[in-house]
C-alpha cells in the first residue's frame, strides 16, 4: 500500500493568524516554514517581498514598515501552496510576562462581574502563550494558539495586569493594542532568561552543563544532578560527615519517625513541630521485589509534592520536578532494581503553605513494565531546622530551572516587532536579592537582543505583603524592590511601577490589578512615547547635609510632596553600615523636599554607648511597610534605600 504523503507545512509560523496585531511603524518580520529551497512570496497591505526557504525549510521576511491601521490580510504563497491571516492589525504590540501577580486572570480582581462583562474592544487583540517548560529552545508556538479580540469569554482568564494596561493606554495612544501573555505563577527570573544570558552572569556554568546533557540524555544527567545537589548537602553548616539520608547502607544519620499512611499536607499531621513548617522534609519508604520484577523496565510514580522534590532509588538521584499539579513519573535506569528490600528516598522543600507528599500513601508506587504496580511501604519522615538553606534547583525544572521558560515559552514567539515589555516578578527571588539587579539587567539585555533594541521595559516593583514591622530592620523583600529601583532608572527606556501601596497584607495576589494597570500606562506613556509626565511618580534624585539635617530633592512630583495620616514622613530608617543597625527616624516635606533631622538614636545609654554611624537611610523598607509619602497626583514615593553624604559624629542607630 502507498503511503500518504505527510502535509505541507503550515507557511505561516503560529504567531501569524487571524487577529493578530503586528508592531506600526518599523520593518515587519514574518516567517514560517516551507518545502527547502523554495521560494516564498509574502504580501501585507499592498506590500510584497521574497524569502527562499533554507535546508530546513524555514523561511523569514522584511516587509516595510507600516503606521496603525488596518484589518488587512497577510498572506504567504509557495510552490501553489497559500496560507492567509486575515483581519490583521497594525499597531503596539506589548509582551507581559513574570510570574503569578502578571498571570492574575480578571475574573480575580476587583468587580470582576462588571470588568468582564462590559469586555468588549475589537482594537485590543489578545494572545495567551501556552505554559510549556523546554531543556533547548524550541523553534514554534503551538499550532493551536490564538489572537482574539477582547470579549467576555476571551478576557475572562487573560492577565488583568496586561488587559487594564491596554484598555488605560489606549484612552491616551489610539492605536490598536496587541497583547502577547507569557507567564508562569512562582516562576524565578532565572527560568525566563537563555543560557547565554546567565553563562555572561555567570555562576551558572555547572547547572547550564547539566541541562544541556538533559536534553540529549535525561537519565545520566539525573544522576550528575544528583551528585552535585549531594554536595551541596554535604557542605551545609551541622551536617556531619557520614550524614546521607538518600544512602541504602541501612537506616541514615537522622531521626526517623513513623509517617502517617494518609500522607498528604504535613501540616495536618498533627505533629506540633510540622503545624507551621516551611522548609526540607525527607521522606524514606520500601518495596519489596522479585528477581523477575527487578529485571523489569520501571517508572517511579510519585504522586503531587508541594512544591518541590528531589528523589532517589537505591541512592541514586532519579527525578527532580517543581509545582504540585500533577504526578511525577521518573524512569529508572537498567539495573538499577534488585530482587528484595528498594529503597526510595524523597527530600520535599515547601516554601509556602501546605507542603508534603499529596496522599495517601498508594499514590506512591513502582510501575514496571508488565503493568504491575508494586506500592511503597513503611514511610518514614525526617524534619530539616526551618532555618536550612535552600537547595539548588534541578535546572530542567519548569517554573525554578534554568531557560526553561526562555526555551518553551519566549525562544517560540520568534523575534517579532515589538513596543515594549511588562514585567512583573521578583516574588520567587526574594532569598536572593543581592543578585536579582544584575539577573534583572541581563534579563532586559537578553529580550532586548532578540525582539529589538528600542524595546520599553517596564518594571512593576513588588508590591506590600505580611503584617507591617514592629520594628526597624532588613527585608529581602525591600532590597530586591531596591534592585528593581536602581534596574529601572539607570536606563532611560525602562520605567518604574511603584505598587507597595496597592498590595494586601493577607494575599500575594492582591486584586486591585485596575490601578496597577493605570500606573503601568503611565509609565508607557513616559517610556514609550515621550509623555512629560514622571513614569512613576516622587523619586529621589539629591541627597545632601544641611546643617543638622539630611534634605532629599525629589524628581516627577507633580503639585507637591504630601503626607496621608500623620503630618510626619513615617517609614523612615537610618541604618548603620553593617546589617541590624537601623532605627526609626523622623521626617518632614517641604515642596519637593524631605527633611531628616540626624539626632541621637535613643536616650538609653547602653544603645548610644554603641556608637555606630549612620551611612544610610531608607524609605518604605520592609516586606509590607506603612509610608505616606504621596504627590498631589496620588502617586505614591516608591521604597528607596540612598547613601548619606558622610557618616555624622555623635548620631548613632541601633
């Protein structure tokens, strides 16, 4: 029998379809696939040009720039194959992009009823990436992805941070609006930047080695993985020598209790010490095989783990995966099994919430290759001092990894034209604020290289969360929005979103994504295209002594600085050199000008004996910080940390 010829390929890559929005006002990319060797002839709006498919068949194009307009239709042709994308739109295309505060969908924010159903705007067109992991870049978005012009049903689960950005900008900018969505909740900003990126960071050089080998061989690199997170157990302060929990040779350094059968959330075991706990706990189990079972091929089943686990058989390292939305199924190495007592070894890291295996235990099994299933037994659990660092992250993992959202969700989109870019994550990196500014500088670099060097970056700074302080002292929260601050102004085409205002105490995810999406136009306007007005609103810009008193000018007030709820400036600190030496302090507005008086930290002796100098201060510093400080546009001055002109004799902080 003959076989079928395989279908041409689609000629226009997935990004190219009907709806689409393409960027004005700058050559238009288009590319796509196409038989190798042949020519391809692209049309748009009366344009036309050539592109000849390589070896691989793939082809791309340069049409001539087009200003806001439209609908047209794009179309491609090749050897009396044609494809069209019709209702096409010429406009500023925006990609959003970050974690779960830019995944927010509006059916979560505030009157979400009304938002949605008034949704109805044919000239802001809507495009969700699909959330996909990749160890190497792919070549393609998904044939099923789509644009869809805003509706009801088509905003209802799209990025609220995104769509209220549009819809606010589009009052001022009236040109069509195109909205690429590429986000992925808990996700650090390691995952969405290219190996190349972070080899240029650098630090990265042994986990971009073994993700490379993940993609041509994930067994063995499992197992190099491994070794490597071994040692970083190994070098942790209190471990003792001989301590390896994943180890076969009889029962581990440790105490080992007793696990529940139900498994599930530790903290409903009803263990006191776990009621609360974030942090590793280690799990261990058995299973009992035949010589016949052993010689099987076989897949550890391991049902949901919050959030994240790194697992062994017989002590060697056989999977790793992020995120609880599903079981992992890690495939065993040949010979790995043996007739008798197996042991599997699983350290779970839970940085929030309910953490833990999910339950119960039978959801944990051995799938061998004749369709037995053979559960494991006998678990036993192992607790790890809250305060124990956090491990290194398997590099293939999707939302913690290393260009795993970069290769499957960004590399895909191809380069096309762009305005400019929202990001908005930070959440997943506050245990490693020192390093956020420059992960964030090459971030920018990074997508700047591929979608054009023009491109406007805007910043949304973290917003508040947690019970306000009692007390003067460090935040990584606070630092790593410090880092966004100082990201964003040393580049005249990025903008600053202040939000420590408009965040909720009680939930990470604060709803009110409407005013954040006004703030986010604001910035474009200034960014993008050259509003006068400030991109974020009150920011320092002088510092200097005056007499007894530290005066800081202030930048983009509009009117003058005010103060909501005290006559006072509150959420000031003078701090010391050295960490844990900071202290409240007090300030007063003048127009554009704040005013901190430099007097002596406390009237105790034992605290003024200490004699440490101020050499900083800072505003709004803490995870959810109470400040005041606004202009008369209602803009709030974003969390600054600033230097002082020279440590003061005789002013001293605690």
């Amino acid at each position: 029998m003959a076989q079928t010829p395989a279908p041409a390929p689609a000629l226009l890559d997935a990004l190219f379809q009907d709806h689409a929005v393409l960027q004005r006002d700058q050559p238009i990319r288009v590319w796509g696939q196409a038989q190798p060797g042949q020519r391809v002839a692209v049309q748009l709006a009366g344009r036309r040009t050539d592109a000849r498919a390589d070896s691989q068949g793939a082809w791309q194009a340069s049409l001539p720039a087009l200003p806001a307009g439209g609908p047209y239709t794009l179309s491609a042709s090749s050897h009396g194959q044609e494809q069209h994308a019709g209702d096409v739109l010429i406009g500023d295309v925006w990609l959003c992009s970050g974690q779960s505060n830019m995944e927010l969908p509006v059916w979560r924010t505030l009157d979400a009823r009304s938002e949605i159903a008034g949704a109805s705007n044919d000239h802001i067109r809507l495009l969700s990436v699909p959330q996909q992991g990749a160890a190497a870049p792919l070549a393609s978005l998904p044939r099923d992805v789509r644009w869809q012009p805003v509706t009801p049903d088509s905003v209802r689960e799209f990025s609220a941070a995104c769509y209220y950005f549009a819809r606010e900008l589009q009052k001022s900018v009236g040109v069509p609006m195109g909205l690429i969505h590429a986000s992925w909740g808990g996700s650090r900003i390691q995952a969405w930047m290219s190996g190349q990126a972070l080899q240029r960071v650098g630090g990265y050089e042994e986990e971009l080695a073994v993700l490379d080998r993940y993609a041509r061989d994930p067994i063995d690199a499992i197992n190099d993985w491994g070794q490597l997170w071994q040692r970083w157990w190994s070098r942790q302060p209190g471990v003792a020598h001989d301590d390896r929990p994943w180890s076969v040779t009889g029962i581990p350094a440790g105490d080992w209790q007793p696990a529940p059968d139900a498994l599930g959330a530790w903290e409903h075991w009803g263990v006191p010490a776990l009621a609360d706990f974030n942090g590793m706990l280690w799990y261990r189990a058995s299973m009992q095989l035949s010589a016949q079972q052993a010689a099987q091929a076989a897949v550890l089943v391991l049902g949901p783990a919050d959030e994240i686990d790194m697992s062994w058989v017989n002590g060697r390292a056989v999977g790793s995966t992020y995120g609880a939305d599903g079981d992992r199924e890690y495939r065993l190495p040949a010979g790995l099994l043996h007739a008798g007592e197996n042991a599997v070894v699983v350290n779970v890291l839970d940085t929030w919430r309910d953490g833990g295996l999910a339950g119960p235990a039978s959801r944990h099994r051995l799938r061998l290759a004749d369709g037995t299933q053979v559960p494991l037994q006998a678990w036993r659990y192992r607790r790890m001092s809250a305060e124990f660092a956090s491990p290194p992250r398997a590099p293939w993992q999707t939302a913690g990894g290393m260009s795993t959202l970069y290769n499957g969700m960004i590399a895909p989109l191809g380069a096309p034209g762009l305005r400019g870019v929202l990001w908005y994550q930070g959440e997943s990196n506050t245990g490693e604020a020192a390093h956020y500014a420059a992960l964030l500088r090459a971030l920018r670099s990074d997508w700047r290289g591929r979608f054009g060097t023009d491109v406007a970056w805007l910043i949304v700074q973290l917003a508040g969360f947690g019970m306000p302080p009692q007390s003067a002292g460090d935040s990584d929260w606070a630092s790593l929005r410090e880092a966004q601050r100082q990201v964003a102004d040393e580049d005249p085409r990025s903008g600053l979103v202040v939000a420590i205002d408009i965040g909720d105490r009680y939930d990470i995810h604060p709803g009110n994504k409407q005013e954040l999406g006004r703030r986010l136009a604001r910035a474009a306007r200034h960014v993008a295209y050259a509003d006068a007005a400030s991109a974020s609103g009150p920011v320092p810009a002088r510092v200097q002594r005056v007499g007894q008193d530290i005066v800081i000018d202030f930048d983009g007030v509009e009117g003058r600085l005010i103060t909501y709820g005290a006559e006072e400036v509150m959420g000031l600190q003078l701090c010391g050199a050295t960490t844990g030496h900071c202290r409240y302090a007090r300030g007063s507005i003048r127009d554009h000008r704040l005013i901190v008086p430099i007097t002596a930290a406390t009237d105790e002796p034992a605290a003024a004996s200490e004699g440490i100098a101020a050499t900083r201060l800072r505003y709004c510093w803490a995870d959810n910080p109470i400040c005041n400080l606004f202009d008369a546009s209602g803009l709030p001055a974003g969390p600054f940390e600033v230097p002082l002109p020279s440590a003061i004799k005789g002013e001293h902080t605690r």
